[in-house]
C-alpha cells in the first residue's frame, strides 16, 4: 500500500493464490489513478521508478477498480480469502468480503486461549523489568514475519529497506492457516492403536 496526497491508503500491487493448489492468480503492480504522496518502499517494496516503468510497459493494471475486476474474476461472495491483518488489504481496495480467515486473528486468539490457560495454572509473582520487555516482545511476535519464522521456519521479508514482497506475504499467510488447520485436525484424530 501507498499512500495517496489526501493521506488515505492507496493499492499499489495486488498479489492472489490459489489456498489448494498454490497457483499465483494475481501479481501485478496497480498505477493509481490518484496523485500519490509516497509508495511506501520499506513496507510496499515499490518505487516511483517501478511503478512507471510498469506503466510505460503497459504491465500493471489501471486504477484500484481494474485491480478489484481483476481479483473478482476469481473470488465471489462465497470464496473464502486469507491474508494476515487483512482489513489493511481491504481498506485500500475499498472492499468489503465477509468471508475472511486472518492468519493474525487466528494466532491472536490461540495466543490469547495460551495466556488464559498459562494465568490459570502460574502463579502471580512480581513483574521486573526483564518481564516487561519480554511481554513487548511477544506482542510484536504476532507480525507475518515473527510467526513465519516461528511457526513455519522461515524467513520472509528478508529486503530489509527494500520492503517486502506481496506474493511472499500471501503464500505466508496461506502456510500459517494450513499448519494451523493441521495442527487442529491432528488434536481431534484418535491415536492410532499399536
């Protein structure tokens, strides 16, 4: 996401998988049809340059409405998307779509259900400043990258001020619905007798 002259986010690449089989639908610059104040580099990974060489080459799409007829041509009302803090990515698409996983509402919740268990069987003892810096760290240990590398071995987002890549981002967000789908189905299976 960029960010517009008025200040509001603005689409600037649009990037889909398919959940299944991993098809990239989608990955492709978005030129917007609005005067832009920056593209956000260290987060979006897109340039001025990128994006008008994209444009002179004619290999990005039009407009957030060109993105948006784009993305419809594969998700309907019923098709279920995942993306990790996804109501930024529905924000700057101007778009509302109820069926929606949010691989960071998920591991909030599992953090959450973590913590309530934890706090019934600890003890209270006195927080030091150790444990306040640490309670930070875990909260930013929600980020797509902390929760690749934490739950998927991975490291993403590796271009540092070079920004990141949607695509990588999307597959991310995939891979942590799907261990953690795995990782439900595998509590409920009955152990296998010997």
């Amino acid at each position: 996401m960029g960010t517009a002259s008025d200040g509001e986010t603005e689409l600037i690449r649009l990037s889909a998988i398919d959940y299944f089989s991993g098809e990239i639908l989608i990955n492709s610059l978005v030129y917007p049809n609005v005067s832009m104040q920056h593209y956000n580099t260290r987060y979006s990974g897109v340039t001025r340059g990128d994006m008008e060489r994209a444009r002179r080459q004619m290999r990005c799409l039009f407009g957030r409405n060109a993105a948006r007829m784009a993305l419809w041509r594969f998700v309907g009302p019923d098709t279920i998307i995942i993306g990790h803090s996804a109501q930024n990515d529905f924000a700057s698409l101007r778009w509302i779509h109820h069926c929606v996983v949010d691989s960071f509402l998920v591991e909030a919740e599992e953090r959450k259900k973590g913590e309530t268990d934890a706090e019934n069987h600890k003890q209270q003892q006195p927080t030091n400043e150790k444990d306040r810096k640490e309670g930070k760290q875990d909260k930013q240990g929600l980020s797509l990258k902390a929760l690749a590398m934490r739950k998927l071995g991975r490291q993403i987002q590796t271009k540092g001020r070079k920004g990141h890549d949607s695509l990588e981002d999307a597959v991310t967000s995939r891979d942590l619905i799907y261990r953690h789908i795995e990782t439900l189905i595998t509590a409920v299976e009955p152990e296998a007798e010997t």
